[in-house]
C-alpha cells in the first residue's frame, strides 16, 4: 500500500514569495528522511513553493478559469509530500506523527487509490 | 477503543522491531532469546499502551522494557555475575544516551541491523528457514502472516522458525557481520532469500493468485534497507533496481479477470514510473563505471531495456541478447539460456531462438519446468510450425501450478 503525507504549514496561504524554510527545519527535515529511506519506506517526496507563487484554474459553467496566486481566503494549503510505502495506515500514521514540524502544521495521511479498488464498469473505463 | 489502540501497536512494531530484536540480540548473543525479549516488550506494550497511549519515543520505550527483561531473567537463571554486570552497564548507556539521531548510535544499529540480516539469512540454515526468519525478525511479519503469504499452515511456519533458532544457537553462530573473503559469500545468501520473497510475490508458485504485491513489497522494503546499509556493494544495488522496475509492472501484468499479461503484451502506460525512476536510479548506483556487472545488476540492466522502451517495438533486444550473453557466462543456469533463447529470437529471428531452446529440452533441471515448452511454442508459431506448437503450449499448461497462467496457455494453445 502507498500513502501521501500531505504537509500543511501553518498559515502557508500567507506565506511571502521567497519563503523558504529555515537551516534549523531543513536540517532537521533531512535527518527525518533518511529515517524513511533507511527504513525502506521512502518512495519519494518534494517540497512545494508558497501558494503566493501557484495559479488556480477553476471550472465553472464548462469554462477553464485561470487566477494566480495569493488566495487569502484559502486555508490549509499543501506544501509539500512525502511518498510511502506502509503495511496499513496505522503505520503510515506512525511514520507521520515522528515527522519534525512545527506548531501548529498539519500532515495529511492519505492512502493511494488502486485501480483494483474500483468497480468493475469504471475499470473498464480506464482500460482495465 | 482498543482495536485502534493494538493497532497502533502493530504499526509501531512493524517499524521498530527489526532494530529493537537486532539491538538486543547484540548484547545477548542469541537471536532467539532477543526475539523472546522482543515479544515480552510487545506483551507490556498491548497491556499498558491501550490505558496510557503510545510513549512519545515507543521504541526506547520497548527497547528499555525488553532490556529489564532481560535483566530479570539472567537474574532468575543466575546466570553469570559478569553477563549480568555487562547487560546492565549497556542497559544504564543506552538510557543515558538520547535516542535521538546521534550518528555513534547511528552506525551501531546499522551495525546491528546487518548482523541480524546475516544471522537470519546464516547458510546452516534451509532456504525456507532463512525466508521464514527474516520475514519474521527483519520484516516484521507475524507467523500468520508468513504463513498466509506462502500459503502453508501456521503451524508450519512456526515449526520452521523454532528450528531455525535452534539451529543458529547449536551452531553457535555467531552474531556478527562477515568480513573479508566470508563476506561475498554470506551476502549472496541474503541477496538470494531477499529476491525469492520478491520472486514468490511477482509471480506466485501456488495458489489462485498470479501475483501477491505485499510480498513484493516486503522484499522491496528490505533489499532498500540493505542497500542502505552497505552501500558500497553494488550487487545490493542490483537487486533492489531489478525489483524495482519489476514491480513497476505489477499492474500491468494483471488483466481484469486476474490472468497473467506478458510483457510485449502489456499497456506500458500503466507501468509505474515512480518505481522506474527509482529501479534506473539504483541500477546507476549498481553500474558504477569501469566496475563488472554482477548477476543481479545484469538482469536489473536488462529489465532496464524494456523499462526505457516506450513501445514494445524499440526495446533493444541486441543489447538484452549481449547482456544474457555475459549473465550465461557468469552465472550460467537452464533459465537464464531459455531467456537467451526468448531474446536471440526476438533480436534475429525465431531460428536463432529455436537453436538455443533446442539445446536445453533434454535438461533435467527444465524436464518440469513449463517455461520451456512455452517458449518453444512461442517460436515454432512464429515459424509457422502451428501443430507442434500448439502441442507445447498444451504441455506447458499441463506442467504449471498456477490455475491463472494455466487458462493463459490454453489459451495460447487455442490461438496456434
């Protein structure tokens, strides 16, 4: 099984444009992914720049609408994952709460859907 | 609720226990006895945590609780003063020393980890021993779950791993990382005992089930924790790309009703390109320049050619027959020419292909082996020898185990 673990900073909706995280997390961040990898689970990960930097395309009425970024009135915004393998969620769990974050910041644990995992006439659809 | 609580504690256990028995087993010199104070830990665990909740560090927690055990029990066997003195001091070290990620702590678990990978994999052990104690002891798997794995009963598995322990303890082997000359040799065993968990999930011997990806993904996980440990082995390397990009295909090679999908035949758009990335990573670490190709990273190469081929069309089969090639020479084995054969014939027609299966049908080791015949029907087909070729692939269906692969040939035979 794979599961996301989706980082929500703290008020990452107002986050600057060159935000960046500080030597003291980064390192901390990096001890903790040798922790995953060392223990075979790491798959991959990526860090995501603040949303003041994304582009929103929202669909409405069958039209593609395209509005950069700040949007203040957004919360919990992601800014980064890690990419696991784990025997079930609990341990995908485990592995989140030894994450180094910082007070107040969410991780989301959510597990990869598997094609397997859809009725027969949507496989079907996808080919399978 | 107590559920959620116990099952927390499994997935505590499932990431710490290979450290903790490894740890313990260092100073106790006995896997077995690690592994019994290991599971006491785990007893103290599912009676208090449930009311407590999980300690903010459960693997000092366990570690500390499986050690006081320890202690008690030298202490009632009265064993000697000195053993106990020793244990002790190590108790009252590791207590001192934070947990935390301190590199001296660090090399040590590294260390013990690796001796455990060793001990478990020892070759006074059967293949099958060696398979059941390292799921159990570096895995992390339960009985129940090795023995649903392999589809044999419990109790087997239990038997299997109670004389392995007492297979390492008479043999007083000892618990250590081989060094030297010694050290090849023992880590072909891990590496052999690693890719047959792989093999028995990528394409099951028994059962219904053509594949069974969670043992796939066990061995996965422990050939990365391996790579990690002695990183400069690149045969380590090796292996873990050749799994890697093999499951990439995992769920490609399954059509909807279960059946088996071969490789030309598969949509490469559903292989997995994390795992490739990840396998192409590995096999750079594996293929350092100027060094020799070891088995494992020869086949990792080869996966790599149809892993890099976007079509079926561009795979480079030249290069797959040169690298078959140079795996028949260094580790020569029926299979490996039977694959030669597959590879000759796709890269310059089924006669050269025929050539080479020809020469292996009166091998003992393949009399059963329903490969064979399936190959050779795949070449005589296409040189238009539709009868005979219908009748290997007959016979082929006769010799598999695997009910899935069995309709998949009867197919085949139908179609010739």
């Amino acid at each position: 099984m794979r599961f996301m673990m989706l980082v929500i900073p703290k008020a990452y909706e107002n986050a600057k444009a060159d935000f960046v995280p500080s030597a003291e997390l980064v390192a901390k961040m990096t001890k903790y992914n040798e922790s995953l990898t060392k223990a075979g689970v790491l798959l991959g990960l990526e860090g995501l720049t603040p949303p003041v930097r994304a582009a929103r395309v929202k669909f409405s009425g069958g039209k593609a609408k395209a509005t950069d970024g700040p949007f203040t009135e957004a919360k919990e915004l992601v800014g980064g994952y890690w990419m696991i393998q784990a025997k079930s969620k609990q341990e995908a769990v485990e592995w989140a709460t030894r994450a180094p974050m910082l007070d107040g910041d969410i991780i989301e644990v959510r597990q990869v859907q598997e094609i397997e995992d859809f009725p027969e006439d949507v496989r079907k659809a996808a080919g399978r | 609720m107590a559920s959620d609580a116990h099952r927390a504690i499994e997935a505590v256990w499932r990431i710490e226990s290979a450290r903790l028995i490894a740890g313990l087993a260092r100073m106790v010199g006995d896997v077995g006895v690690a592994e019994d104070l290991a599971q006491d830990a785990l007893v103290a665990a599912l009676e208090q945590w449930p009311a407590s909740g999980v300690p903010d560090n459960p693997g000092a927690w366990l570690m500390t609780t499986a050690k006081r055990r320890g202690i008690d029990q030298l202490r009632r066997k009265q064993m000697l003063e000195r053993k106990h003195a020793e244990l002790g001091t190590e108790l009252e070290a590791r207590q001192e020393t934070a947990p935390d990620l301190d590199a001296a702590i660090d090399d040590q678990i590294g260390d013990d980890l690796l001796s455990l990978i060793f001990t478990a994999c020892h070759p006074v052990l059967t293949t099958e021993a060696r398979t059941a104690l390292t799921l159990r002891l570096l895995g992390g798997l339960t009985t129940e779950e090795i023995a649903r794995a392999f589809l044999v009963p419990t109790a087997t598995i239990a038997q299997r791993i109670v004389r392995a322990k007492r297979t390492l303890a008479a043999a007083r082997v000892p618990f250590e990382v081989p060094r030297g000359a010694d050290l090849g040799a023992r880590l072909a065993s891990v590496l052999e005992v690693i890719y047959l968990v792989f093999n028995e999930g990528y394409s099951a011997t028994a059962g219904d089930e053509w594949v069974r990806p969670a043992l796939c993904e066990d061995a996965l996980r422990l050939g990365r924790i391996l790579a990690e440990l002695v990183p400069q082995e690149p045969e380590v390397h090796g292996l873990v790309a050749l799994m890697e990009i093999q499951a990439s295909r995992l769920r490609a090679r399954v059509g909807p009703a279960g059946e088996p999908i071969l490789l030309l035949d598969q949509d490469r758009a559903r292989w997995d390109q994390l795992l490739v990335r990840r396998g192409l990573a590995a096999l750079d670490r594996a293929a350092a320049p100027g060094g020799a190709y070891g088995p494992y990273t020869l086949q990792a190469a080869i996966a790599a050619c149809h892993a890099r081929a976007l079509t079926p069309e561009e795979t480079d089969w030249t290069r797959i027959t040169a690298l078959y090639d140079a795996l028949a020479q260094l580790a020569p084995s029926p299979i490996v020419e039977l694959n030669r054969a597959v590879a000759y014939g796709m890269a310059f027609g089924p006669s050269p292909g025929l050539e080479i299966v020809d020469a292996l049908t009166s091998e003992p080791a393949l009399k059963d082996y329903h490969l064979l015949p399936a190959v050779r029907g795949d070449l005589l087909k296409k040189l238009g020898r539709f009868a005979e070729a219908r009748a290997e692939f007959e016979r082929a269906a006769s010799l598999t185990h695997n009910a899935r692969e069995r309709a998949l040939l009867l197919a085949r035979a139908a179609q010739a």
